[in-house]
C-alpha cells in the first residue's frame, strides 16, 4: 500500500515539474510584437519606411507589421515616377513581411489602383482609419510617425 502511494506521489511530482518546465519555456520565448504604421503625408514616406527597417532590424524580425496609407502619401507609392531608392527599400521591406494596406477611399479619390501601386499593396477596403482600428482591436501597436 505505502509502495503505491509513494509512486503515485513520484508521478505526481514529475509531472508538476514537466509542467513548470513548459510553462518556464513559454515565458521566456519571446512575444512577438504587432505593430500598425499609419501614414497619411506624402513628405514622410521615406522617413516612415525607415522607421519600418529599424524595426525589423532592432527586434530581430521578431514583428508583425501593417503600414496604412492613406491620403496624399499614397501617392508617394505609385510605381510610376518613384525613386529607385524608395522603390527598392520598399520591395525589401515587403520582403521581410511588411503587409501594405492603401486605403480604398482614397484610391478611389485619387483615381489610383492597385496596378498603380508599387507591388505588394493590398485594399483596405472599408478605408485606412477602418483597417487602422480593426488592427488595434486585433492587439495591433499603432505608430503613427
């Protein structure tokens, strides 16, 4: 009888000490950051996509990031007449898993498409302030340089 209760007693201390061991693991993963850029003026473009470089490079891409355009700095992204540089940066900044929205309004203001945009972006299309709150409501950061 003792034998039994002294090995239910090891299995029970076991397996409260895998337990503390798993949640000790999960803790000190790190969490990974989501992050909402919103930008609306045109003469930030550059400074916003190298807000957005920094980030990935200071958390190690350990991020999720969204950048919302919507207003005149939409037209800064439209791929005809655009810098090689801002071009270039931006298509890199994709690459690591920035997910461009452009706000549908706007296009439509505008008379922009998608075709019209550098490659990569996506319609917001219920608009950019929409997307920017369904974002935060999804446990989003938002920035706004």
């Amino acid at each position: 009888m003792r034998r039994r209760d002294m090995f239910r007693a090891v299995l029970a201390g076991t397996g409260t000490l895998l337990g503390l061991r798993a949640v000790k693991a999960a803790a000190t993963e790190p969490t990974r950051l989501k992050v909402a850029y919103h930008l609306s003026d045109v003469d930030k473009v550059n400074f916003v996509l190298g807000n957005i470089k920094n980030h990935y490079e200071g958390t190690g891409g350990n991020v999720d990031i969204v950048l919302v355009v919507h207003g005149p700095a939409l037209a800064g992204f439209k791929s005809k007449g655009i810098s090689a540089a801002v071009s270039g940066r931006f298509a890199a900044l994709v690459q690591q898993g920035l997910e461009p929205h452009a706000c549908a309004n706007t296009m439509h203001v505008m008379d922009i498409s998608l075709a019209d945009l550098l490659a990569g972006f996506h319609a917001a299309d219920k608009g950019g302030v929409v997307k920017l709150a369904e974002l935060q409501s999804q446990g989003y950061a938002y920035l706004r340089p």
